[in-house]
C-alpha cells in the first residue's frame, strides 16, 4: 500500500482546506463536458455568482499512461466565449472570477478498460502523473479530477491508491487539487481504503445517483436521498459508508444529476418498465417536467417526478430537493455540492438546480 503523506505535507492541504473553507464556506461545482460545446453550450453562459469550482471533462489517458486533451478542436481550437476552445474560455473566466477554480477531469466512461492498466504499472503512473502536472501548468489549471469508472475489485482499488499517490509528488497537496469521481455504491467503494484515499484526495466526488436505470429490473428513483427499502442504493446510505470507512465529511462533495431518468410503462417507483424515452432513457433536466406533465415531490425519499407523456415516469431532482439535500449536507458536515452536468441545468433561475443549491448551502 502506498506510504501515507508526511506529516507536514497532511498540515498543508488541512490550512489550505481550513483558508478555502473561511473564504467560501461551501463548495458548488459543475462539470463542464466538451461535447457540450457542439451543442452551443460555452462555459460563458454559466452562472459565477454561484459556483466556484468547474470541472473540465474529460481529458483522456493513453494506454502509457499519458494524458491529452479528447477533443483538440473543442478544447483548444474552437471559437468559444470570444476565445479558443473551452479550456481558454475557462482560463479567461478565472481572470474575471478569482473565487474560481478550474479542475481537468481525467477518464469518464471511455477510460474503464485504460485505467487499470496504467494504475497497475509503476512506469505508467508516473508517467501519468508528469502529464497531468505538464496539462495543468500549460494551461493554468488548479488541479486534475481522476474519473476512472470505476475500480473494480480489491487490486484495482490497491491500484488506484499507488495511482493517487503518484500524482501527489508530482502535483503536490500545498498548490494542487486532487479530486477523484467515485460512485455512491458500496459494491464499488468496498474494494477502496477511503482512510487512506483521504491522505490524498481534496475531495470525493460522490456520484448519488443512477441508482435505477435502463439495467434495472424494476423502476426506481435515481438519486432518492433516502432508500425505500433497506437493500436499495440512497443518498444517506452512499454518504454514511463513506464516512464509516474513515474518509472525512468535509472531503466529500454530493453529486446532484441535471437530467432524469425515464421509465416507460411505469407509473412509479418498484414497477416492470419496457424502455426509457429521451436519449437513451434520459432528458436534460431543462426539458423536466415533460410537457403537459404534473411535476410531484416524494418528500419521503426526497425525488422530484413527472409521469405521463414521451417519459412515462420520470424521476429527477428539483430545487425542493436540492435544497433538501443541500440540509442533509450542512447536517452531517459535508463539503458541499456539484452538479453533472452545469449545461443541462435550466436557464430560468427560479428552475436552477445550481442555484437553488448555492442558495441553500449559504443561508441558514
């Protein structure tokens, strides 16, 4: 198992949590997917007066190791905001927004079969980690996002540990951001020592939903807070086990989905569906509620839904629910919220998931 941070080095990221945590008492971040851009989405259109991370997604990694950008035209290249590619767009907005942080969010589903083979190599990971600190410099970025979805049994969670280790001596905790995106599935956390993941990592991004879906049996709320029964996946749940295994409250961010997730012939949750309507059985949350369709909380579980229509029944967050899991946040300590993804979020503030939890995290 990789040695633990020294001492020293395990003061200076807790003073520079301690500093973040004075100035912005939260934090509310998004994910910002390249792809976006070829929808007409640009980082511009974002709302800075509520949020003060953003995560680049994704750069790619190389079966050596080595990281680059997916998408040169996008990234670098493409009229963005006034400027080339997103990535620049993001480093002017910094200029104006000096709360802001940038992140590059490495992996995403494309890396699964990458990963664990460079994590496995020695030579691999650091040649990982050299690439990752040459990314960041070059484009003034405060850090990486390690998204590798996901470690999958006990050797790639030992693995991913060596991984995160390798990228702290070469992006040290005192000027870099370490985050990694993990699911909130103890089948996935179960093969991680989050106690000492948390010697390395700023934070946890905790993926609290696509806990139903098209591979499901039955229809379900995808990012309930509580569980309807004992042996579903929930919120609370997902945050209770990561606590129990030693990682930090304030190190864990709690995701939030900007999109539902559609089950057809159903009309609640615990029911036989046939399909998911939208795209690939999801829709933006900007097109929720579907049109002509009734939007409802679940107060108990805490999930917003729409039945009826293109979607049958969908199940998604609102800003009732944000704001209760904003609570939830605040009531066990945690480090704030981040939104997948800041594009599909609606453009009418009083809809905003963003800003509805921004709101809720900062007033009492």
């Amino acid at each position: 198992m990789p040695a633990n941070m020294s001492s020293s080095s395990h003061q200076s990221r807790k003073s520079r949590h301690a500093a973040s945590v004075a100035r912005v008492m939260y934090t509310n971040a998004v994910y910002f997917p390249n792809n976006r851009i070829y929808q007409g989405d640009t980082p511009g259109m974002l709302n800075y007066s509520c949020i003060n991370r953003v995560y680049y997604a994704y750069a790619s990694v190389a079966p050596d190791g080595g990281v680059f950008l997916s998408d040169e035209w996008a990234d670098a290249r493409a009229p963005v905001d006034g400027v080339q590619g997103g990535l620049g767009s993001l480093m002017h907005l910094k200029q104006r927004h000096p709360h802001l942080q940038v992140v590059l969010s490495i992996g995403g589903g494309s890396s699964s079969q990458t990963y664990p083979a460079v994590a496995a190599n020695t030579l691999f990971r650091d040649n990982f980690a050299r690439s990752s600190l040459g990314l960041v410099e070059a484009s003034g970025l405060d850090g990486i996002d390690i998204a590798w979805e996901y470690p999958s049994d006990t050797k790639q969670g030992y693995d991913f540990l060596a991984l995160l280790a390798a990228v702290r001596i070469h992006l040290p905790d005192d000027g870099f951001i370490l985050t990694a995106a993990l699911p909130a599935s103890k089948a996935i956390l179960q093969f991680i020592d989050l106690k000492v993941a948390a010697d390395y990592l700023d934070s946890i991004n905790l993926m609290a939903y696509d806990f139903f879906g098209a591979w499901s049996l039955k229809s379900g709320h995808h990012a309930q807070l509580y569980a309807m029964s004992k042996d579903e996946t929930s919120v609370a749940s997902g945050v209770a086990h990561v606590m129990s295994q030693g990682f930090p409250a304030q190190g864990i961010l709690l995701g939030i989905p900007t999109y539902g997730r559609s089950f057809l012939h159903a009309t609640g949750p615990g029911q036989k569906f046939r399909g998911g309507g939208g795209d690939d059985g999801t829709f933006d949350y900007s097109h929720l509620p579907r049109k002509g369709c009734r939007e409802t909380v679940d107060k108990r579980h805490v999930a917003a839904q729409c039945l009826g229509a293109d979607g049958g029944f969908v199940t998604y967050d609102n800003p009732d629910t944000v704001q209760a899991k904003a609570g939830f946040c605040k009531q066990r300590g945690l480090g704030g919220l981040f939104y997948w993804n800041a594009p599909a979020d609606s453009k009418d503030k009083s809809r905003s998931l963003v800003a509805a939890g921004f709101r809720a995290l900062h007033t009492s």
